[in-house]
C-alpha cells in the first residue's frame, strides 16, 4: 500500500483542501467523552479523542430512519440524495467494524439504505493509543490494512498517511503542495518503534482462540444466569457496539390521514420483546438467553460465518454498560479463569 | 463499496389484491391474494414452506407462511390467524382490498431432494396452513412422490383448518388420510379422537430410510411429534420441521428471527431438519 506524510502544522491544509468531498465528520469533545459530528471550525476536532460514544454507524443506518412514506396503501421508496461524507479519526477497531457491517449488509438480500449512504461515505482512519477500556490487540483489530480511503499514523510531527483506496489517491493529490511522497527506512523505523509502543499500553490482553467451542460448551452454564440477574436488560451495549445492527420497523401515520410512513430503528436483543411472536409466546422470554444471544452472537456465531469475531475491541460497551457486566470478564470466566469481581 | 448503481430495495411490498376471504375456524381465516401486476402474478415462483412478508402500509408487517402451492402459479393463499395488530386489521379488509406483500423468503422444503420418497405430513393447529402448500404440491406432482399420508390433529372438529377439504381428501385413493380431534363435542365426528401422535398407529408399516416427514405446529407439538418418529428409525435428515420466529424484515438483517446467535430463521430457515435441532441449541 502507498504511503505519504503529511506534517501536523499542515492537518488543516489537508482538511481544506478535502471540503470538495463531502461534509467532514469527526469526534469532537463533549461532555465527559466524544461525540462524532460534522465539524466545520477544524479547532473543535479532538484528536485525542478514543471511543466516540456512538460509533459511526449513526452515519450509515441512523437510529431512526424512513424507509418509505405512503399514501393510502402505495409505498413510495425514492431515496433523498445523502450527502457525501468524509469521517476522519475512526480508528482500527471502527474500521474493522465497518468492514463487517459491509459484509454483512452486502451478503444475501444487498441492503439498499446502508448501500446508499455507504457509498457516499470516505473514511479517514486514525492511529491511537489505548486506554484501560481498549483491547483490540486481544481481537487482533489493532493494525488494519483495509476499508479505509486514506489511513493516519500519528509520528510525533508529521502523520504517515496509507493510501487504501482509489479515492483516498484523490484526496491526497488534492492537496499535493503539503504532501511528502519521500518515505523512506527512517520513517519505517519511527514507525515500527510508534507500534511497539503503542502495542505495550495495553492494559487487557486475553486470547479469544477457540472461542466458538468454548461457547457450545457452555450453553448451559450457570454464568447465564448470573449474568441475567445482573443485567438490566437496558440494550445500551446494543446501542454503543460499532457491530450491532439490529432493528425494529414500525408504522407511523398522520392523525385522521391515510399518509405515513415506515420508520426503521433501532433495536436490542436484549429488549423484553426481541423474540416475542403474536399470540405472546417469547422464544426468549429469560434475561439470561437475551444476554446468552448476543455474547454468543459476538464470539461464536460470527467466527463460524466469517472466520472472526464480531467483537472488535472497541471498549464501548464495558464503558457503558450501568451495572459493569465486562466481555473481558466473561470471556475470562466462560474459560473457567479466576475473575476478582 | 463504491457503485453508482442503486439497489433494488427489498422492503418495499408489491401491491397485491385480497380477491377472495373465507373463515377456517372462529379465528383463522382464509385470505387468496394476487399481485394487482398481472405479469408478477403469474411469475412468482417460490417453494412450500416458504413465507412472504404481509404489510398495511399504517398499521404494520409480519411474516405468513404461504398456503397455496406454487404447482398453481398466479394466486398466493394465506390462512391467518386474528392475533395481534397486523392480523386485527387485515381481518377488517374486504375482497378487492389492497395489501403490500413482499416475498418469497426462507429455504422452504427441499421438494426436488424429497421426490422419489414417501411423504408423510404431520400437521397440528395452525401447521396445517405451510403444509397444506406441501401437501398440494405433492399431490399437484403426484407421480414424484411415492406414497403419502396426512395427519392433522385440532383440538375440537370446529378448530380444524382446511375441515372440508381434508374430510374429501379422505375419499382419495392416491394418499392416506388421518384426522383426530383431541375432544369431539359435536358427537358427529367421523374421524378418529385423541393427539395427533396417536395417529401413528395407523401408519402401517413405514420404509423409513425412504420416507420423509414433514411436521409443523405448535411448540409444544415437537417434542412428542419427533418422538414418534425417531422410534420409526427415520434418518434425522429427513425428518422437517418448519418453525416460526418475530420477524421485521425476512431478509437476515433485522435480527430478530435469530437462532442460536448466528441461524437466521428467515434465511436458513423456517424449514429444518431434526439433525439441525440436535446440532443447533435453541430450534425447539
């Protein structure tokens, strides 16, 4: 993969001289974390920045959408024209995410309202440097090499910048006066000691190998219940996950009119309903099968249908969850390891 | 990722028309639709055991097993039960009604698998309705199949769907047809009474390695259903079973309809085999 550098003092040039390819999205500070919003004074993007509270897929499937109005009983899909957009600062263990929510939404029946604004969205990835709640190295997501158009390392003053795509290239020659083409063994090194650094902050480290088998066998052990007690059946973990795309759809019509529309959004596997059918029979009517799905879901379903966890490492879910249930923890005590509570 | 083309968008319903509704029992009634597009009326093609996502634009959508079978193009059949919101207001339509009906979807039953084999249908309650899509399919082709038998077990004579039609199918010599209530309270019923597993005793003998069972109804019916079975030595492979699951998108994206974290209902399903409930935790 081609990589340049850019120098940090020219971070604004570069975003300037990107304006032509859509709004620029990024995290911003506010309140105790970050948040991603469309940025146009480039001094409130937060580099320092981490987990955003919610992760891009706000973007790309909003949580509340229309996904055709009707008048009487004819549905009308025509898409509005989305924006194009460029997120700048996700980082790997977004990436990755985003590189499973394409798969996802492109296997079986294409999705056309996750299609549409994908294809309209740049991706500007972002090196960091992880913090208690981090352990991607643990999901092997903490290097990515694909599903970005240009990819930033951070090396003290200037950033190596990958170019992952055919539009990224575009970017880049779109602001050629402050890029640097000359990357040579010096930057190679600044660049392997940046990643052995980085790679030695984390603070989590557990082996997720074998996982699927470890989850069949324990189907039916008492850690669900534990974990059901515990739970409050609040979807937060649901609603923060980078790889979480479950939804609900409802009908909304207008007082005494025979016009509305068919809204999408969304919804959590841990929600009461999830698996409620007419007639009120619940396929999961415990808290502790809810939670058993969606940890199964994560670590077991999707190794077996794409070869690896739909787990990333992203921490958001361990940051927010109210009454502390950690996927660290229960991978740890899943394996039958020693947890202090 | 990127393309310029858009993407045919598979939640939008084709609008089909309710040409014909009859009531099966108190609650399910029987409701024929056809595409109001004449072409896509006759070029629907799908499998029994399929289902297709039923909706009123306002009010709702929810996923209907497909009665009809597909050896009788143009006209798709539904035997719905009034249970919930969706139901509620589609019992309200009248003939010439417009519904949203988007479909098909799901595996459906592996018929070309299944040709050259015995059929034996077990139906109970509301299973009647996918697998009355089987059974006229098998009879629709009747020299692919070798012999077949039903049985449909109601509580009462007065909650068995499809009543007249399966008493007349009694009169057929190209399958063997068995009926049971769990009460007679008209004291005129002129089949057998008891559970539908008693109806086994009136299999006859069974050539188990070349007969297929075909079961679908309510959870409860599975358990003591497949019992009966595997005391036949039917292989696990030939012994389906058609499911049902919340659905809001019958397309694998939704979420809802999956099983075991990772089986999608609506895509790898609602048809299973007894070997997929062994090795996957949570069918039944």
């Amino acid at each position: 993969m081609r990589a340049v550098k850019i120098k940090k003092e020219h971070l604004n040039n570069f975003l300037e001289s990107i304006k032509p390819f859509g709004e620029l999205w990024g995290p911003v500070k506010k309140g105790d974390g970050h948040v991603l919003e469309k940025i146009e004074d480039f001094s409130r993007l937060d580099l320092t920045a981490l987990r955003t509270k919610l992760p891009f897929k706000k973007l790309l499937l909003p949580p509340r959408f229309t996904m055709f109005t009707f008048k009487g009983r004819k549905a009308d899909a025509t898409f509005e024209d989305f924006p194009n957009r460029v997120i700048f600062g996700l980082h790997p263990c977004d990436i990755y995410a985003l590189t499973i929510m394409d798969n996802f939404h492109n296997l079986h029946y294409p999705d056309p309202y996750y299609h549409e604004r994908r294809k309209r969205t740049a991706i500007i990835g972002l090196s960091c440097i992880p913090d208690e709640l981090c352990f991607c190295k643990s999901t092997n997501t903490h290097n990515v090499e694909k599903g970005f158009d240009l990819f930033f390392s951070d090396l003290e003053d200037f950033f190596l910048v990958w170019v992952g795509s055919s539009l990224g290239d575009d970017m880049i020659r779109a602001c050629s006066e402050f890029v640097d083409e000359n990357v040579g063994h010096d930057d190679l090194k600044k660049y392997i000691a940046w990643r052995k650094y980085r790679d030695a902050q984390f603070k989590t480290e557990m082996d997720l190998t074998g996982m699927p088998g470890i989850m069949e066998l324990s189907y039916d052990s008492p850690i669900w219940e534990e974990l059901g007690e515990k739970c409050l059946s609040c979807g937060a973990c649901t609603i923060v996950c980078p790889t979480c795309t479950c939804f609900n759809v409802i009908d909304e019509v207008e007082l005494g009119k025979l016009e509305g529309k068919r809204i999408r959004q969304w919804d959590s596997c841990l929600f009461t309903e999830y698996s409620m059918v007419a007639g009120g029979h619940n396929f999961r009517e415990a808290r502790a099968e809810r939670l058993k799905l969606r940890f199964t879901h994560k670590l077991q379903a999707f190794v077996g249908k794409f070869g690896e966890p739909a787990c990333v490492g992203c921490g958001r879910c361990i940051g927010t969850c109210p009454v502390d249930i950690d996927i660290r923890t229960v991978v740890a005590q899943l394996k039958g390891e020693e947890v202090s509570a | 990722m990127k393309a310029s083309t858009q993407l045919k968008n598979p939640y939008t319903p084709e609008p089909m028309r309710l040409i014909r509704r009859y009531p099966l029992t108190d609650d399910v009634h029987f409701f024929q639709v056809r595409a109001v597009n004449m072409e896509k009326a006759l070029s629907l093609n799908y499998l029994p055991g399929q289902f297709m996502m039923v909706s009123l634009c306002g009010i709702g959508e929810a996923p209907f097993s497909i009665s009809s079978p597909p050896s009788r193009p143009g006209l798709l059949e539904f035997g719905i039960r009034r249970v919930g919101r969706v139901t509620n207001a589609i019992f309200k339509l009248k003939e010439n009604s417009i519904l949203g009906v988007r479909g098909p979807y799901g595996n459906g039953f592996p018929v070309e698998e299944m040709y050259g084999h015995d059929l034996v249908i077990v139906m109970g309650g509301l299973g009647a309705v996918p697998l009355r899509s089987l059974l006229l399919y098998a009879l629709d082709n009747r020299d692919q199949f070798g012999k077949i038998y039903l049985l449909h077990g109601a509580k009462r004579p007065a909650e068995m769907l499809f009543l007249q039609e399966f008493l007349h199918m009694r009169n057929r010599d190209d399958l063997k047809c068995f009926l049971t209530v769990d009460q007679d309270d008209t004291g005129e019923w002129p089949c057998d009474t008891g559970v539908v597993t008693r109806l086994f005793q009136r299999l006859g003998e069974i050539d188990p390695e070349n007969t297929y069972f075909a079961v679908c109804g309510p959870p409860v019916m599975y358990k003591f259903v497949v019992a009966e079975i595997l005391k036949l030595n039917v292989p696990k492979h030939q012994i389906l079973m058609t499911l049902e699951r919340r659905m809001k998108c019958g397309v694998g994206k939704c979420g809802h309809c999956v099983i075991g974290g990772y089986i999608y209902t609506c895509l790898e399903g609602p048809v299973f085999s007894y070997w997929d409930v062994i090795h996957m935790k949570g069918l039944i």
